[in-house]
C-alpha cells in the first residue's frame, strides 16, 4: 500500500513542469550573473542554517524528557570552545557575505557599461550599444530607438551578443523595468532618468513586466523581449519603421492616457526630442522643462520675465486623463519688496481701498478674519510696519 501511495503521488509531481525557472536559467550574461551571487549567498547561508536544524532535532530527541540516560549538569554555565564555534562560523560567513555584496555592487552596477559580453569573451572595441529609452505609462510600456527613430509599445527587441543600453523613465508614477531573462530590475521615476546595461546571449522570446504595483491596470502591464539575430532584428526594424504611424508629442499626449491591456503599436517616425521632454516633464507645448527650471534657480530666478510661464507639476492628479485633477494655472504676477511698498505708497497717495479679504487656499475652510483697524496700517512684505497717513 505504500508503495501504491507513491505511485498516486507521481501525477502531482508532473505539475513542477509547469514553473518557470527563468530567474535560475536566464539568457543574458548579466542575468546569470546575478543568479550566481544568488546561489552562492544561499549556500554560504545554509551553511549555518542546516546544522542549527539539524542540532536542534537532535538536541530534543537526546535530552528529552523520558531519556534518563542524557547527561545532567546543572551547573554548567560556560564553554569556550563552544562559544568560538557559535560565533566564528556565523562571523566567517559574514565575511564572505560582504566581499561577494561589495564585489557584485561594483561589477553589476547597471549604470556601468559592459566589459564583456558572456565569460571570456569581452566587448570588441568597435562594438556599439544598442539605445532604448524605455517610458513607463499608464499601464503600458513604449521602446524609443533613437538611432533607428522608431518607437512601439508593448515590445522590443535586440541582437544576440550586441550590448544594450537603457535610459528609463516614467511619466507618471514610480515603476519597475523588469526583464529576469535579461537582467535584474531597475526603477523607472518621474522627472528622473535611471541606466541600465545588459546582454541578451540567446535569440527567442522572453517575458518582460512591471516589477512595482502602479494602480488598476498594473496586472496587464506586461511585455515581450524578442533576442534575434543580425539578419532578424534589421527585418524587425524594417517592419516597425513601415509603419505610418508617427509618434509626436501629440500622439504621445494621447498615448499616455491611462489604459489597459494594451496590444503592441508601431511607430515608424518618433520626435527626437521626445523622451528629454518626458523625462523634464514638458511635453505640453509651452510649458517649462525642470532643467530649464532648475537652470533659472541657479542663476537666482527670472523676475518679471516668468510671468507668464506655466507652472511645472509633480502631483499625478494634475496629469492627463486624471478626473478630478486642476486645471492648468499660469503665474499671475510677480514683483520685488521694493515695488510691493511702492505700491503701497502710491495707493496711500490716492487714498484707494485697500482689498482686506482674506488669501484662501484650494478646497481650505474660510480661515477667521478681524478686519484691520485702518487700511493704512497693513504690513509690508519686508515685515516693516509703515506709518500711518
């Protein structure tokens, strides 16, 4: 009978064929890379974990409760050999630890470029890197070529043993780039533009995926990988570029509209300056890039002349497609101290109302407002209390 129990076990046994072990069995030498410092992080770990199992069976079937023979000390309190056994081996391991983590931080730095592109076999010197710049929507993904100036969604490709080099982004909220044939994952933000390098040394077909939950559509937003040869990622290029669809930063204002489940578009044009404009967050016509930005606080601000520059939003309710998000504001106006109490003054001069209502902001409460005692006895900006008239 029991043997028969073995036998009626070997059905469930059948459903294993169905994993996938890509992790542990991956197609790019980055990718296998990881998985060895993955296995010997593990082994170095169960170094210590297998005998603590081990002891600890054998340790309560020995000195149980009705095995008179187990020796009796009550007044052992301390062993020397026994302390540099428990912490030795666990201080060792440690060690080892350390070097593979600060070795594998180094030479598996994804903003690193490649030196080689499987064991012993380097980048030649007249080898150029294949350049995708990935964009994460919501909830897909879009692969801009910007030497081949074509963009798809849902799908890319490259050559087997050519380096490749991603610049990524996202357009809305934080994201994760995940090909585990490939490579380990890597975080795609918005207003910021993360690198990676890889290899893909085997041609076929291999799952890609967001890493990171990002909302409703998070669960379709997956892609594929296709690792192809010279000869079948020209063919794949030429097929894309047939395309007479055009990728403009109208197009991609469109494109980013969340969405769900969605197939693999072609682009056969792309603006090049698309993706610099995602990641500055200035694909709207007129509205400033945060580099430009930045480079304005630098110098110390604009003064008059940001009057009318639209503002740069970070919030994700103020994007497209959002419902409930504010519509785009302007800067009204803008002055220094000294023309602020100018004005003051001239207003005092005229002897003009001064407007006592109170600032509310959006969607606050009417703060509690006493009226001042005299319009001519309001504060500066300077915080000087002028005098009254």
């Amino acid at each position: 009978m029991s043997k028969l129990r073995l036998f009626a076990l070997l059905p469930l046994a059948a459903l294993l064929t169905g994993c996938n072990f890509v992790v542990l069995k991956p197609a790019g030498d980055v990718a296998e890379q990881q998985r060895d410092l993955i296995i010997a992080s593990t082994i170095l770990m169960l170094l210590v974990i297998v005998p603590v199992m081990v002891l600890t069976v054998i340790f309560a079937w020995r000195y149980r409760h009705t095995n008179k023979d187990a020796p009796y000390d009550p007044d052992w309190s301390h062993s020397t050999q026994l302390e540099l056994v428990i912490w030795a081996a666990p201080l060792m391991i440690i060690i080892c630890l350390g070097a593979l983590t600060w070795m594998g931080t180094h030479l598996l730095d994804p903003y690193r470029p490649l030196d080689r592109i499987a064991p012993g076999e380097p980048v030649a010197k007249d080898v150029r890197p294949l350049n995708v710049e990935v964009v994460a929507l919501d909830w897909k993904w879009l692969f801009i070529y910007p030497e081949q100036k074509i963009a798809l969604v849902n799908e890319f490709a490259a050559p087997v043993d050519r380096p490749i080099s991603f610049r990524i982004t996202s357009s809305s909220v934080m994201n994760s780039f995940y090909v585990p044939a490939l490579a380990g994952m890597i975080y795609a933000m918005p207003g910021m533009e993360t690198k990676l390098h890889a290899v893909i040394n085997k041609a076929g077909a291999y799952q890609g995926f967001s890493a990171n939950y990002s909302g409703a559509g998070f669960s379709g937003m997956h892609f594929t990988f296709r690792g192809l040869s010279d000869a079948d990622f020209d063919a794949w290029i030429a097929q894309a570029r047939a395309s007479s669809d055009n990728l403009g930063r109208q197009e991609y204002l469109q494109l980013e509209r969340p969405s769900e489940n969605v197939p693999v578009r072609r682009y056969g044009t792309v603006d090049p300056q698309l993706f610099a404009a995602i990641v500055n967050r200035c694909v709207e016509p007129g509205k400033m890039c945060a580099h430009e930005m930045m480079a304005i606080d630098a110098k110390g601000g604009l003064g008059l002349a940001g009057i009318d520059l639209m503002r740069l939003h970070y919030d994700k309710t103020v994007r497209r497609g959002a419902v409930f998000g504010p519509t785009p504001s302007y800067l009204v106006s803008i002055c220094t101290i000294e023309e602020a109490n100018a004005a003051l003054d001239q207003s005092a001069v005229l002897n003009l109302p001064i407007n006592g209502s109170p600032i509310l902001g959006a969607g606050l409460p009417r703060p509690s407002f006493t009226p001042l005692p005299s319009p001519r006895s309001t504060w500066l900006l300077d915080g000087r209390r002028p005098q009254r008239s």
